[in-house]
C-alpha cells in the first residue's frame, strides 16, 4: 500500500524544513477551501511548517503554491502535527474528525486542535470533554475573505489561557486581532454574535441601496456618504466582495443556539427567511449584491 511507503518522506520533510520545531509548532490544516487557502499561505510565508488536507485532490496544487505541503488525509497529517486548524464546514464532520476513531485521535498527545469551522459551541465543549489527551479549543475567524486574503482575520479563542497563549502566534500569521473570548465554546458564541449582527446588516443594506437604485441615484456615491453615516458598517464597507453562500447556516446554529437556551430572537429569524430568499435572487442587484 501506498501509505506506509509515503509517510516516512512526509515526516522527513517536516523535519527538513522546520529544525526549530520545538519553538515553532509544525501546523496542519484540514480543509484548502475560500478561508482555509489563503490561511495556508500566511502560515507558510511567516515561517511555519505548514501541511495541509482536504477531501479534494484537486486542492493539492493550490497548496503546494503557497509554501505548504500536501498529505494524502487527516491521520497522516495529526501524526505529525503540534497545532491543527480544522476549517470544514459543518457540525458533523467535525465530531467525525475527532470522534473516538477518528483521525485527528492520531494526533501526538499534547497537540492543540483548533476548530475554526463555525458550529454548536456544545460540540466544541462536548468533544474537549471527551478528549483528554488532546487540547481541544474553538478558534472562530471573522471579517471574510477579503481579510483572509490580507491576513487581517479576528480570531476568536475560546479555551485556557495557557492553550490560548501556546496557539496565538499561529493565529496571529494570518490574523491582526487575536481575543481569548474565555472557556471552550466561547469563541462560537462569539462568532454567532457577529453573524447575527453581519446578516441583519447585509439585509438592510441590500434594502437601501434597492431602494436607492429606484430612485436613480448613484449608488457607489450614497454607500460612501453612507460609511460616513450613523448607517456606517463592515458588510456597507466591503460591499460586493461578500457572498451568502453561508448565511443559511450561519443562522440555522443560531437559532438551534436560541431554541436550546429559551431565547427569542425575533429578528434573527425573520433574518433568517430573508437572507434564505436573497440568496438565489441576489435583490437584483448585480452590481452591488454579495
């Protein structure tokens, strides 16, 4: 079989390129898609080992481009790795990552796993739980793509000090704001915050500049008087470079978040129906929609 043969050139590799590993951790990713790629490429030009993941090989060469090495899954990647970055998309392939089979459990006891996926927090308090021979903590990235590009992500960390403290200057390649928002979990309530707050912007916003374009005026002129307004915020001032491709779940976590803990947020919800039919519509507005 393949694997047995390909293993021992991929740690020989690590070694290679990163003698100091000792002060500088060995950094895996999971997951090269729109955040995780460009994550990658921060971490391997700031000097880190990177290795990197994802259940399309067609992903390999977007990897190898930035600095960062390629391995064939997730296994291979924890038995090597200090510090992991898991950047799937959903609930559930988290917990099959770390389920008690799982690949990351080959993860040298010790190593941090960081979830930066946007889930439960109590999927990320229930595995820290389970898992006693690894640091399990949530890592939540905000501000987009266009951040992601630039390296000016806001991570939020949610764990104990001294994990957040080992794990800061790793988020800090490809992030200019780092906030320990407290216990596991904290940092996906932090992220269901600011998405809850981002979406009812980006719906207001789309209605504004709708109800503008009616009326004729010139709208690039009216969203820049606009950021100068009491209307000013991050999705006005990025606009056009965002998509909705996440909203839906963005909003179904929050309102699984609400129902669990008896909060009604009324707003939120109807958020929800709103950005659930933006989505495939975009407002009509070509130009200016996300």
């Amino acid at each position: 079989m393949s694997t047995p043969v390909n293993f021992p050139s991929v740690a020989s590799i690590a070694s290679d390129t990163c003698a100091d590993s000792a002060i500088r951790p060995v950094v895996g990713v999971i997951g090269a898609g729109r955040m995780g790629t460009p994550i990658i490429g921060h971490l391997a030009r700031k000097g880190f080992t990177t290795w990197a993941c994802d259940v399309r090989a067609d992903r390999e060469a977007a990897v190898t481009e930035r600095g960062a090495h390629w391995v064939e899954g997730p296994a291979l990647l924890a038995a090597q790795c200090d510090v992991m970055l898991v950047c799937v998309g959903f609930d559930a392939q988290v917990r099959e990552l770390l389920a008690e089979q799982g690949p990351l459990r080959h993860a040298r006891p010790g190593s941090i796993v960081a979830i930066l996926s946007t889930i439960e927090p109590e999927t990320v308090q229930a595995l820290a739980a389970q898992i006693d021979t690894l640091h399990v903590v949530d890592s939540t990235v905000c501000r987009g793509g266009l951040a992601a590009d630039q390296g000016k992500l806001l991570s939020f960390v949610g764990g104990p000090a001294a994990v957040v403290e080992r794990l800061t200057p790793v988020l800090q390649a490809y992030s200019s704001d780092v906030v320990h928002t407290g216990a596991v979990g904290t940092a996906q309530v932090a992220k269901a915050a600011n998405n809850l707050v981002l979406w009812a912007c980006l719906v207001a916003n789309h209605e504004a500049l709708a109800l503008a374009q009616h009326y004729d005026m010139d709208i690039e002129k009216l969203r820049a008087a606009l950021m100068m307004s009491s209307a000013q915020n991050h999705s006005l001032e990025v606009w056009g470079t965002q998509t909705m491709a996440w909203a839906e779940d963005d909003m179904a976590i929050i309102s699984a978040m609400a129902n669990q803990s008896g909060l009604a947020l009324p707003q939120a919800g109807l958020n929800r129906e709103i950005c659930r039919a933006l989505k495939p519509r975009r407002y009509q507005l070509d130009r200016y929609g996300v």
